[in-house]
C-alpha cells in the first residue's frame, strides 16, 4: 500500500551558528559597545524602584567586569552585582518559511543603595 509523501521536518539553518562566548577574546569594548540599550520592561521597573537594580541589553561578547565598569562609567553611580542571561532568540514566521530571531544577552545591574539611574 502507497503512502503519501511525508513533509520534511523543519531544522533550523542557523543551529552551527553559536553566540560568541564571553571571555578573553582580544576585542577591548568602549562602554558605548557594551551596553546597547535600557530593557524598560514591568519586571524591571519594578526592580528598579524595590530592589535598586536596572536592566539593560548588553554586548554578547561583554563579561561581568565590563558590564559593571561601563555602568559605572556612563552612569557615575556603585555598582554592587551584575546578573548576566543568555536570552535564546524566538522562532518566528516569515510568509512561508520558519525563521528564528538573534539570540541576545541580558544584564541584571544592582547598585548602591544610595545611587540611582534615572532614564526619563
């Protein structure tokens, strides 16, 4: 008995493609390069007025140390901890194909009690 052809299964094209990892790499980042943009999110408001700390986006190839001397730089405030996350990028569609967006990476900044940000 014939069967009808089965559709293929979808496999990503990028799944070789890694987000470069944090470490010594060589490339030395202005605290420009290093912090991308503010994340003003619900959660991270509410973090920011309970807890002290800021979310921002930051550079994949960024660690810790720079994340925290770029804050500090930019912002002239004490930094006390920094929370790092890689956020996996989502899977969406374009007209009849299945793409997927860029993988980023999260920091968590928590400063001193008396310092703040103030983005608006």
């Amino acid at each position: 008995m014939n069967t009808r052809p089965r559709p293929k299964k979808y496999r990503p094209k990028n799944k070789k493609r890694k987000i470069p990892k944090a470490g010594p790499t060589g490339v030395v980042l202005e605290p420009y390069q290093v912090l991308l943009r503010p994340l003003v999110t619900e959660k991270g408001t509410h973090q920011s007025t309970r807890y002290n700390a800021y979310t921002f986006q930051v550079s994949p190839i960024a660690t810790k140390t720079d994340i925290k001397g770029a804050v500090e730089q930019m912002f002239n405030v004490r930094v006390t901890g920094v929370n790092t996350q890689i956020r996996h990028g989502k899977k969406r569609r374009f007209k009849t194909t299945m793409g997927q967006q860029p993988d980023w990476k999260k920091a968590v900044v928590t400063l001193h009690e008396e310092d703040k940000i103030e983005f608006f």
